[in-house]
C-alpha cells in the first residue's frame, strides 16, 4: 500500500491511498479475501464443538499406515478443548488480514503454505481417502499452498534500492583513502553505463 500527499487545494482530488494495480497484487488480495471467509466460517459455534469430532471420524476411514496421525491430533484434539478449532480461526484471520494489507508478504506467504499443508495434512485427510469414483479432488488446502508457492514467486519487490558508496556522504577527513578510491571508481563506473545508455538510446 502507498501513501501519497496532496496539499488541501480544493482544485485537486484528495487520495488517501493508492494500490498498485498488478496482477500479483490482485491475486494477493482476492486470495486474502477468502481467507477472511474461511476465518468466519472457523469462528461460528458448529465448527468449535464439533472440531474433535470430525478428527475423531477420519481415523476410521483412513488406511492403516497413516491412522496413528489422526488417532495423535484426534487425541490432542479431545483432551484440549477448543484450543486447536480456535488457533485455527485465529491464525486463518491473521493470514487474511495480512495478505489483504500487504504486511511481510514474503514471510506470510511461507508461513500460509505451511499452515495450508498442515491443513491438508490433518483437517483434509490428505485429500483422502482415495477411491475410483469416490475421490474427486485432492484437497482444497493443497491447492492453497500452490496459490502461496506462486504469490512467493511473483511477488518481487522491484522498489528496493541498492546501497551504493555513491550515495554514502561523510567528512572527508573520517574517509579511508581507500574506501574514498573505491567511491570514485564506482562512480565512474556509473558515470559510463549511462553515458553509453544514453548512446544505445539515441541509435534507437
């Protein structure tokens, strides 16, 4: 989100706020927006009472070699209340907020692909179980994750500036001669790729 000021000339439209219009930045935001409707569902009453339950459910419908780790979060599940069902709400909550206002989009999108997986992995069963004519799809979850995966990967910031010698300025006698030589040649070093892009321009 950028933030732009404007002086209080009537003459001129006031905007609080302006939001980049690409396409990643669409996705972001769309993607946070059902998050956010994920998280409502999580917080009504029939998700928290009947969370153990549900676990409790797919032990038996999974195949034995992956029983005993819903048997472990069925288990958790029980003995702990509504912990688990409101971690869940919370944690979807925050994911959506932060995609929706851009907050450490890098590191929410890394942690939005685990937490997805974690989802996959325990609340959908692994998409199972899988059957010829029963399965239809292998969890929403997973394809969250991929969303997260493919945010993380377009999502580069282009407006981070490079720290460079040229814009460091400190009294000349504090200057280490040679960090000052080193300054120098970067700066002609500038100096030269302009001046030959400006050459490739005027060619064109």
């Amino acid at each position: 989100m950028r933030f732009r000021q404007f002086t209080n000339s009537p003459a001129r439209m006031i905007h609080l706020t302006s939001l980049h219009r690409n396409p990643t930045t669409v996705l972001r935001v769309l993607f946070g927006v059902v998050w956010l409707v994920d998280a409502f569902f999580k917080w009504q009453p029939g998700f928290r009472s009947s969370f153990a339950a549900v676990l409790q459910g797919m032990v038996s419908s999974q195949p034995g070699i992956v029983r005993p780790w819903f048997q472990f979060w069925a288990l958790i599940a029980t003995h702990t209340g509504h912990l688990l069902p409101d971690l869940t709400a919370v944690t979807e909550t925050a994911i959506g907020v932060a995609l929706i206002l851009g907050i450490a989009r890098r590191p929410v999108y890394l942690v939005g692909a685990l937490y997805a997986l974690f989802v996959w992995a325990v609340g959908e069963g692994f998409g199972g179980p899988y059957a010829l004519g029963i399965s239809t799809d292998v969890g929403a979850a997973l394809i969250y994750a991929f969303v997260f995966a493919c945010l993380f990967a377009l999502d580069v910031r282009t407006d981070v500036s490079v720290l460079s010698l040229e814009r460091i300025t400190v009294p000349a006698s504090r200057v280490d001669p040679r960090l000052a030589q080193a300054s120098r040649d970067e700066a002609a070093a500038l100096d030269a790729l302009r001046s030959q892009s400006r050459q490739n321009a005027s060619r064109r």
